[in-house]
C-alpha cells in the first residue's frame, strides 16, 4: 500500500513525528505533500523511470521527499549526508540523477557541487536557498495537492561498494507497477513475520539514507503505522522515546545496545520498554554476550536478520531460535543457502566457505559488470561475499564479512579508498587500511603504513601519524578515515604485488581473541 491509501481511517493520524521537535505530519499531510512532489517532478520534466538523487540529514521532510518520487514512479537514490563533494558528486552523475534534493543544513557541500553534475536539471533546497537552488517550499507549494493519474510507483537505488573502491548503485529491476498495486517486499515481512499493522508505532534511530531505516520507514508508512524519527541516536533518549510513544518496533545496530548497556542501572531501568514487541537488529555482528545481555533486559523481543542493499537472500531468526543455537544469524527464509569453496564447490555441513542464495530477486550493480559478474556462482546463486558455515539444524554462522568491508556502528566502510589516497601522500610508500576490533562500534578503520622513510621516534611517528589522518579527512568522509596509523618497514607483499591484507589484520584481531 501507500500512505494516501489509508486516507479513509487515518487521515489526521501521525504518520512521522520527529523526536527532538516533536513535529507532527499527519497521513493526510504526508500524502498531500508527496503529491505535489510527484506533479513538480513530472511538470519538471521527470517521468517514471528516471533517476533523482537526496542528500539531507534526516529532516521533518524527509520521507514525504521519498514518498513524492515514489507517486512520481522515479528512482531514487538517498545518499549519504556524510559524504564529501566529491563523494558526492559522483554518485549523483553515476546515477544518472537528473534532479537533486538537499537542505540549508549542507548548504556548503550543496555549492561545491553545483558545477560538477551537468546533467542535473532541476535543484531544489530545504529550510532556504543558496546561489543555483530553489526554494523546496515554495516549488512544491505551487502545485495541487490532487494525485497525478495512472501513478506508476517508483523504487530506490542504493550505493554500495564497487571494485574500484567508489560506490555502486545496486540497481533492482524496474518493472512499472501501478501505485494502486505498490507492495514493497519489506512491507510483507513486517506484516506477516513481525506483525505490523496500523495500531503499532515504530522507531527508527539510525540515518534515513542507510538502506534498511529507509526501506522500513517506507514500509511502516505503507502499513499505516506511525514512524517516530530520531534526528540522532542517543541511548538514553532512545529509551525515553520507548517510553514516550509507546513503541512497539524498532530496529536497531549492536553498536547501539552496547551504548544502551553501558548507560548506568538507574538510567536503563528508569525507562519503561514493556511496550516493545519486535527489536530488529542486522548490519553487524552482535557479540553473543550483547544479545544474551538484550534479550535477558528486553525479554524475546530480539529479532536479527542478515541481507544487504543488494535484496539477493533473507536470513532471519528470532530469540529463541538465537537462544537454541546462539551466535547464529538464523535460517534462510525466502531462499536457499549454499557454502561453497573457492572452486564453486558445495563443502559438507559445519565446514565454511562463500555464502550464496538461491531463489531470491534478481540485481545488478549499476555500471559496474565486472562486480555483478563477480558476485554470481556458475549455477546462478548470488553472493554478498560473505563467509559463513551451516549446522546440522540449517541455522547459519558468519565466520567473516566481505574480503576487508570494515563494519563501524553498522556503518558498511570500503578501506580501498583511503588506501587510494593515502599512497598518494608524499610520506607513504605502501599503506594497507582494515578493521580493528573496538568495543563500541564493532570495528574501527586502521591504516599500516610503509614510510618513505621510517620515524625516527615516537613523537616524530605520531606527527606523521595526525597529518595522515587530516589528509584523508580533507578528501574522503570522516567514517572512511583511519582513526589510528602503525608504521612497519615493510608490507607483506607478494611478488606479483598482492598485499596479503589478512596477515596483517589477523594480527589485531587474534590479539582481541576474536575473529569477526
């Protein structure tokens, strides 16, 4: 469904409320305005199938942003509002957006790029306008608020890794479908696996251009339910908002019940969190500590799943199923789960190797077919390129991620960019960037470094060591950067010139007495 369609018995319920402020947008509000979204965008030029791109913070107006270029049957890209121009940029032109929706909040990055995306046609701006962008409010508040006609509904186009380092655009298939028929796959897993329905409220405490919060405050809406949305995450106050609101649903990062664990006995019990039904976790591992210590808190309401942007396979399992056999991330359940070696080969239960799904929907990364080829088994499976190993019950263990995807506060981070730049600076040498193990977020981006030459002393290594992390920062997004540079005379090299990355990052990791 859509949130008009719920116009009959719910028009003057809250469909967002923003948590800080306390705005409201009602359902009726919310249809409205993506409306007259959906009739600027077409009168623009736009029409279904084309590409827009977002780049805002998680803003009071930001769902009805993704709702009008879904009326309008666009697909539409929600970046990263952490990104650096360049960053940016990029994605925007690889997309092949030709509109592009900010806000007065990036109003700097917001002209840096206004040169450098040709192919945009229209720009637009929240809470004011700088020099090249038009005024949002205004430009909607000129068109009717009625629906266009014969509404095609649009999808979303989310960036993740490519081979080269830069992001690709995992592109779904499009396949018009009238609005009246929209049934997103995320909309029928809260129905029918963790009871959404038109009475709950739902709490969404992460970023709204992450691929999962934006797809389920999608789908939330699509139910008719409430969606309450945190500006930022703050444990405390997430706990509040349980309270406040009634909340029956959220999901949720490790890192975020790490922070809420660790908040004193008499914060965490001041709150009342009875109300949770259904707490979802993926993005990360959960250590089995953390999950025993969050379901002995929250009782089993735990619910974790596995997947990626990519939508090729579902894993899911609930606390009890966790409880039974802990450390697992559940049973595939709209797919079939396949552990292969490295010559594509199925290993016996218990034996790890590459995860691949069989049987799930079908995908492709935007202009990049080396890495779809390279994502795709002889017989058709595909694969996130995950490790991982079954048991004799079916459930599923991941016993490594990616090759060297760095996973910060469920926040997925690909080294081969600051590696790219960092080799470029006058100091380095040879440089190799991985995940380190920090209690808070899961991991941190660590760079080993190979000096032109070696530092004569620690305060000289840690001088290298400040400009290394400033250089980075200046051209990549702060989550990208190392937080820490060590220094070797040497990197393990093979002739041909592969780095053999996984000496190196097992050296950290086998300090920590874990693997993942």
């Amino acid at each position: 469904m859509y949130p008009g369609a719920h116009l009959p018995t719910l028009a003057d319920k809250p469909a967002v409320i923003m948590a800080d402020t306390g705005q409201v947008q009602t359902f009726a509000e919310l249809d409205a305005a993506a409306n007259r979204l959906s009739r600027l965008l077409r009168d623009a030029g736009l029409n279904p199938g084309d590409h827009i791109a977002i780049c805002m913070e998680n803003h009071p107006r930001y769902l009805e942003i993704l709702w009008g270029c879904n009326y309008a049957g666009l697909i539409y890209t929600a970046a990263s509002s952490r990104l650096t121009a360049d960053e940016l940029s990029y994605i925007i032109n690889d997309c092949g957006a030709r509109a592009f929706i900010t806000s007065l909040a990036k109003a700097d990055q917001a002209a840096e790029i206004r040169s450098s995306v040709p192919d945009i046609e229209l720009f637009l701006m929240l809470d004011g306008v700088i020099d090249g962008y038009e005024s949002y409010e205004d430009a909607v508040a000129a068109h009717d608020a009625t629906a266009l006609e014969n509404r095609v509904a649009g999808t979303d186009m989310l960036y993740s890794s490519g081979t080269t380092g830069r992001p690709k655009g995992v592109l779904p298939e499009f396949v018009p479908t009238s609005l009246d028929e929209y049934g997103s796959g995320v909309e029928n897993l809260l129905n029918l696996l963790f009871g959404m329905n038109d009475q709950k409220v739902y709490l969404s405490p992460a970023p709204l251009y992450h691929a999962a919060p934006l797809r389920f405050c999608m789908a939330v809406l699509a139910c008719g339910s409430t969606v309450v949305v945190m500006e930022k995450f703050d444990p405390e106050r997430y706990l509040q908002l349980v309270a406040e609101h009634g909340v029956t649903h959220s999901q949720l990062v490790p890192t975020m019940f790490v922070r809420m664990l660790k908040l004193p006995d008499e914060v965490r019990t001041a709150y009342d969190v009875s109300s949770l039904e259904v707490a979802i976790h993926a993005a990360a591992p959960c250590p089995v500590a953390v999950k025993q210590q969050m379901i002995d808190w929250w009782g089993p309401v735990i619910h974790e799943y596995y997947a990626g942007t990519e939508g090729n396979g579902f894993v899911y399992c609930n606390s009890e199923m966790w409880l039974g056999h802990p450390g697992t991330v559940g049973m595939p359940i709209n797919c079939t789960v396949h552990i292969v070696d490295d010559d594509g080969d199925e290993v016996p239960v218990g034996e790890a190797g590459t995860v691949y799904f069989e049987g799930a929907a079908s995908f492709e990364y935007h202009n990049d077919p080396e890495k779809t080829a390279g994502s795709r088994h002889p017989k058709g499976w595909s694969t996130l390129g995950d490790v991982g190993r079954l048991d004799e019950d079916g459930f599923l263990y991941l016993t490594d991620r990616k090759a060297y995807m760095i996973i910060t506060g469920g926040v997925n981070v690909y080294p081969q960019e600051s590696e790219n730049l960092l080799v470029t600076h006058p100091a380095v040498a040879d440089v190799a960037v991985f995940g380190v193990p920090n209690d808070d977020f899961g991991e941190e981006v660590k760079a080993v470094v190979q000096p032109m030459e070696m530092p004569a002393d620690d305060d000289a290594a840690a001088e290298i060591e400040r400009e290394l992390i400033r250089f980075c920062r200046e051209h990549l997004a702060d989550v990208k950067c190392p937080r820490s540079v060590d220094f070797r005379a040497e990197l393990p090299r093979h002739p041909t010139g592969k780095l053999y990355k996984r000496l190196l990052k097992d050296e950290y990791w086998d300090a920590a007495g874990r693997s993942i």
